[in-house]
C-alpha cells in the first residue's frame, strides 16, 4: 500500500485508501467509502491498544492488519457490524453478532415513538441485540421492560448489552415464543419482528440474506406471520389504553393496519421513515 490517498475525515495522506474503497467497489459493497470510514475507524482504536505510536494519518502497524482483516472480510459482504462487532443505535452502541439483526436507523422511529407518551412497563417481542427496550429504558429511568426472543444465543447479546447501557436492574430477557413465557400487562408492547416473505429472500442483498439470523428475517409466506401472532396476543397483555407499535416493511403497513383494526385496536397510524416509506404501524388498547 503506498501513502498516497486520503484520510476519510480530514482529506490528508493515509495509507492504501483509494485501493481499498476499490475493492471494496469491485466486491460489490453499495456504500465502499462509508464502510471503509466506520473500518478505518475501528482499526484505528484498535491500534491505540499497541505499544507504537499512531497518528490519524499514520496507521500503525497493529491498525493495518485490523484493517487488512476487515475488509477482507467485507469483500465477501459480511456486513461492517459483524466485523467490528457494533453498531451505533438512538444513544448507545450495542454489540453486534451474527445471532442478531443488525440494528438500523429506521428502527429507532420505534423508539422515538414509544417515547412521545408515559410508560412504566414495557415489552419488546423479539428483542434481538435488545437494542429497542434497552434505549426505551434509558428514556425512562423509572420504566421496567421484559425482551423476548426465541433465540437464546440472541438473549445472550441483548444481556450483554443491558448490561453494558445500565439498565439490566429494570429488564428481564426470558426465551419465548411471542407470549408463551410472558405474564402480566405492559403499557406498551413494540415489536420488529420477521417480516421477509419467502419470494422475497432471493431478493435480499448478501449482507442480510448470507449473513443475519433466518429466524429473525422469516416472516412466512406471505410475511405477516409473524404480525398475526403478535395482534393476537396483544389486547391480553396490555392495559387499557396501552399502546401497540410494529414495524412494518415499506409494504405491509396496509395489511398490519387491517389486523389490528380487525382486532379491536383504536387510534390505528402508520408512521413513515426518513425516507418516507412506511415503517411503523401504531394502535392503542381501548380503554
């Protein structure tokens, strides 16, 4: 590698970019620049544990083979969160497996809702990293939350996260399939559960078709599986007037509506993203 490209944050001399965003384009990567700058990054923290001395612009050795690894492993389209092993979400960072879906930004409209009106207790069905009910308990400091999640290896992670953002005092993460192991009523219930339909799959990019859990992609044939179990068991674990949030793909928001209409919900709203597609589907528990 010669010294001869830039650094992705100050536009200085830094060894090997412009070759790496290059493979990492040739591989296919859609964001190449974005993603060698989160590696980059990283690489460069992990330099810090060395014993030689390290500048922005000058790597260090221990820096280099991290980075190397990296995006040796990102050219064959394991997305950056499993490589570096986080990812940033609301207003921490959570760690980040192959038993868990990678947390995305759209997802934090959940949150972001949730947070618009009291609650005291909360359950998240299908926690994953945990990163939902963990941020919604940092917003409310007196607030207790139960995440659920089939995958134990999955509850490991969102332990591990609690753990580390301060709130595993106020949250319990027992395995259960939706309700089965969860009792009481909850003022609020969110949920981003699988909602990939079979056809779909091949359509999906490798990062998340080759790499994330299947259990937390499949939403059945038609993709909504997993949206009638959850409408289903919803009125008998809220309280009155307790409100129900999913997320939704950009297109089932129409069909989640009409299941929970079906099912006795008022105030039914679908809120889109940022990038204006419908994302989550809210109801509240008559009271």
């Amino acid at each position: 590698m010669s010294p001869s490209d830039r650094n992705p944050r100050t536009g200085r001399s830094v060894f090997g970019q412009d070759n790496w965003i290059a493979r990492l384009r040739s591989a296919g990567v859609p964001d190449a620049e974005g993603d060698f700058r989160r590696i980059f990054r990283w690489a460069c923290d992990m330099g810090m544990t060395a014993s030689g001395p390290q500048i922005r612009d000058g790597p260090n050795a221990l820096a280099l083979r991290m980075l190397e690894s990296a995006i040796s492993e990102r050219e064959s389209r394991r997305p950056v969160s499993q490589i570096i092993g986080k990812r940033d979400f609301w207003k921490g960072t959570f760690k980040v497996t192959q038993d868990v879906l990678d947390p995305r930004p759209e997802t934090e409209l959940l949150v972001e809702l949730g947070v618009q009106e009291p609650f005291h207790r909360v359950l998240d069905l299908g926690t994953g990293s945990g990163c939902i009910v963990i941020s919604l308990l940092m917003e409310r400091p007196n607030a207790l939350g139960v995440g659920t999640d089939i995958s134990e290896k999955a509850l490991l992670v969102a332990g591990e996260n609690a753990e580390a953002m301060g709130v595993a005092g106020r949250v319990i993460l027992p395995a259960s399939d939706w309700y089965d192991e969860v009792d009481g009523r909850y003022d609020l219930i969110v949920s981003n559960p699988p909602y990939v339909a079979a056809e779909e799959f091949k359509d999906l990019p490798p990062e998340v078709r080759c790499h994330e859990p299947h259990l937390a992609l499949a939403g059945g044939i038609d993709g909504l599986s997993a949206y009638r179990a959850i409408v289903a068991g919803a009125r008998n674990h809220l309280t009155p007037g307790g409100r129900l949030l999913v997320e939704t793909g950009s297109t089932q928001a129409v069909e989640v509506r009409r299941l929970m209409a079906d099912a006795g919900f008022e105030s039914l709203t679908v809120h889109a993203d940022l990038d204006g597609r419908d994302r989550v589907v809210a109801a509240r528990n008559p009271a």
